[in-house]
C-alpha cells in the first residue's frame, strides 16, 4: 500500500488577478508563501518518503517547505509541470472571454474537448501525469509521498484517481495549497481528504474563485 499526497502550489499574484498562467512561472506572492510556509507545518507529523514538484517556482517553494519539514530533497518531475494553455497564457480571463469565446465557451461547458493552440488538451495532460504518477508508485510501493503541483494538473489526476471522466473536470474544485490525500492498495485509489484548506484558517484569507 502507498500513500500519496496531492497538494496545490500557493498563491500568485495571477491568481488573484485571474490571469491565465501555463508555463510562465509566476512567483508566489506573500499570501502564497505564507500559504506554503503553512502547509508545510500541516504535513510535519506525516512520515513522507519523498517530494516532487512541478519544476515550476510556484510549485517548487511550495515543496521545499514542506520538504523542510520531513528533511527530503525536493525531485523535479516534468509530468507534474502545469498544462500548457497556449495563446491563452499570460491573458487575463476577461480578455480570454473577449478574444476566445467559442473555445472558452467550450472550455467551460465541454472541458475534454479542447485543444489549446500552441498548447494541450486534457487528455495530453492526464496521460503525462498519469505516467509520472505511475512510476511513483512503482518506486514506492510503500509508504508516503508527496506531489506539488498545479490546478488543472491536480483537478485531472484526482479524476484520474476516482476513474471518472475528464468532463467532470469542474466538478472537482482545487484551492491554492489544497491538500489531498489517497491510498493506492491493489491497483485502486481510495481518497482519504480532498481539497482540504483547514490549515490555513489562520491566515483569514478570503476564498478565491476556481481559477
């Protein structure tokens, strides 16, 4: 049986302004660090073999705090990277609306149908994560480990996890920091926590949107 912990990067300034972010690594703002500073105190009384990390910065400080925590080095995985939005990176969702309405439209009501130009689709996204989570587990059977990540890429592998389609993909709701947690026994996932935010209650932040 193996553990993994699924977490959030911390919050960015793109965040907040709603822009859309992809590869373009955009730092964590003060709230973001915070965040992470926090969610590596959470995770200090779990035994964690290992951490991985999307080699994106946001993604990267995020586990080194918590990587601090369990004295582990931090494993840059480029399937964990975030999902490549194509001309949508670095544009304000607004603006995105405005350029892009068939495909945004589509985007929010068809999710596993689209291509992003220059970019990825879902199904591109789930197949990458699914691998690297995959050769995770194969290296630890047993035991616990934890994974940095992004929105979609999370949203996606929790969908992967509970085997249901990529059309649920907003059914799924992914806070920045957001822990979750599932057991792979037997070839099946079972999910102990899911979106869990409860350690950062003392930092009284409002809830941002699903973005």
């Amino acid at each position: 049986m193996s553990r993994v912990i699924l977490v959030r990067h911390g919050e960015t300034d793109w965040n907040r302004e709603e822009v859309f972010r992809g590869r373009i690594d955009v730092k964590l703002n003060a709230t973001g660090l915070r965040q992470a500073e926090e969610t590596g105190k959470a995770l200090t009384g779990m035994s964690i073999a290992a951490v991985y990390t999307s080699p994106l910065s946001r993604a990267k400080i995020t586990a080194e705090e918590i990587a601090q925590s369990q004295k582990v080095s931090v494993v840059e995985e480029e399937g964990f990277t975030d999902v490549h939005f194509g001309e949508w990176q670095g544009l304000p969702l607004r603006e995105v609306r405005e350029r892009f309405p068939e495909l945004y439209d589509t985007w929010k009501n068809e999710p596993q149908k689209v291509k992003f130009s220059g970019g990825e689709s879902l199904k591109e996204v789930a197949e990458r994560s699914r691998g690297a989570l995959l050769r995770l587990t194969e290296e630890h059977p047993e035991g616990m480990v934890c994974i940095v990540s992004h929105r979609v890429i999370c949203k996606v592998m929790i969908l992967n996890m509970l085997e249901l389609p990529l059309s649920r993909f907003w059914n799924i709701r992914q806070d920045t920091c957001a822990i979750n947690i599932f057991v792979y026994q037997d070839g099946m996932w079972t999910v102990e926590r899911i979106n869990d935010t409860c350690h950062l209650k003392s930092l009284e932040k409002e809830r941002l949107s699903d973005f």
